[in-house]
C-alpha cells in the first residue's frame, strides 16, 4: 500500500481540520518527540502530530509532565518539525510557561513558533488561562484548548480519574468550550470525560474536538504514541488500544543480537569489511 507521502502531500492546516469537521471526517492524531517518529507517523498520512509534554513521562522517564522545560519542548518540535511533511504540527506549551502571565505566554508561543517552526500551539484550561490565549492568538499563533483531566494541574485534581461526571463540573467544561471557541482556538482536545459529555461539547461548538478517553462522537482522536504501539505497558487506562507490541518485538530484537554476540555470530565474515 502506498504511504501518503506519495499519494497526498496536500499540507494539513487548521482551515482543513474545520473542512474536515464540516464534512464529518474524522481527524486523526497522534504525539511524536523525534525525527525518525514524526517521519513514519506523516509518511503514514497522520494528520495531527502533537509534541507532548508526555515526552516529560515517556521521553524523560518523569511521573507527570510538569518537570519539562520550554526549552526541552522546543528541542523536541524542532526535531519533529524537519520530519514533516504533510501534518500539522501542534506544541504544548509546558506547565509554568503561560499560567497567571499572558506577557510570558505570548513569549513562550512566540519561541517556539520561531525556533521550532512548529504550526500552533495547545494550551491546558478554560476561563482561568483566557488572557494567555488572547494575547497569544494576538501575535497570529493558533491555539489548540484542552479541557476535562488537564495534566499539567494534575496535583489540583489529586487523581487521573474521569473529570467533569458531576453536573457543576460538565457544566462549567460547556461553557467552557464555547469560550475557547469564542476566544479563537481552533480545535479542543477533551481528555477522560464521559462520552456523552463529549458527544453534547462536539455539538455545541463548530470547531474541531479531538478527544482522548472521551468516546467515538467527537471530531476526531488523539493518543500518545508510545502507548499506541505498545512501547510502554505500564499506562493501561480503557480508552488505550494497543495497536502493536513493540515492547516485546524490540526486547527480543535486543536479546538476539546480545545472544549473537557473545556466541561471536555477529559480525559474519560477509557483514566485514
């Protein structure tokens, strides 16, 4: 089967991603922390890679995202960035670098739309973060929102449960909603709420909603992809489908060529020079 390299090489944008909620296709998404990742994932047709700041957990080996450095993420996009193609490449603008102070979110978006080259940026929360969007969507950044578990406030929450199953909660996640999109965001990613929260969000907005753990009837869907492909087997919430087992392809791989090794069956005389 051909990649979509060389079959579609039309560059995915956020005018496109509203096409494609406008016409009901669904949007797939996927996290990527470096150049050989974000080459298969766009030589595959992702339309969406996201530059996590869960590179702070499956990069970095650290228990929630907040350790992770602006510098740290731009390190990251800008080597996603020269692998891409075709996908919109959006970066989360790591905890600490936009929260109370809309002056040092615009700087931080601004760094890493011109040292990455990145296409937008995502942004963790409603009406408590609207003067970081504005300022930043005012220096002609697109912002990506993201509401329901937000884990850059994860020792708010106490947990990594379902959010917003109490009727206060759901509520204040709508009205939320409807302010990013009013603010300007161009998608929404929902994490872990119920899906018919979800479901009433995706109809109560007209820009894209890209949920993960938030059911089928949203725009589109995003996971991590280290979770995806089955590197990491630790993180087993219901919402993951492990679409490979590369845990246990690469360990064999690995005990292999050690076994060769030490048996000297590696190099043969035809892999010398």
């Amino acid at each position: 089967m051909p990649s979509a390299r060389s079959t579609n090489l039309k560059k995915i944008t956020t005018h496109q991603l509203q096409e494609m909620k406008n016409r009901g296709e669904k949007i797939a998404m996927l996290t990527a922390y470096d150049y050989s990742m974000a080459k298969i994932l766009d030589g595959s047709g992702i339309d969406v890679i996201l530059v996590g700041d869960s590179a702070s957990n499956v990069m970095a080996g650290n228990d929630t995202t907040l350790p992770i450095t602006l510098d740290q993420m731009i390190y990251h996009a800008t080597s996603v960035v020269r692998a891409v193609v075709r996908a919109l490449v959006i970066v989360d603008i790591p905890f600490g670098s936009y929260q109370g102070n809309s002056t040092e979110a615009l700087r931080s978006a601004i760094r890493i739309m011109k040292e990455s080259g990145g296409h937008g940026v995502k942004m963790e929360g409603g009406s408590e973060i609207k003067e970081s969007i504005v300022r930043v969507l005012s220096a002609g950044v697109p912002v990506m929102g993201h509401l329901g578990l937000t884990p850059q406030s994860i020792f708010k929450f106490g947990t990594y449960t379902v959010r917003a199953r109490e009727e206060a909660e759901a509520q204040k996640l709508i009205e939320d909603a409807k302010l990013l999109e009013e603010t300007g965001c161009f998608a929404i990613v929902l994490e872990k709420i119920p899906a018919k929260l979800a479901k009433k969000v995706a109809e109560a907005v007209s820009i894209p909603i890209i949920g993960i753990g938030a059911g089928p009837d949203v725009d589109g869907q995003v996971l991590v992809v280290h979770d995806m492909l089955g590197i990491t087997k630790e993180f087993q919430p219901r919402f993951l489908r492990r679409y490979a087992d590369l845990d246990s392809v690469m360990t064999s791989a690995v005990e292999n060529y050690i076994d060769d090794v030490k048996k000297n069956d590696f190099p043969t005389q035809e892999e010398s020079y």
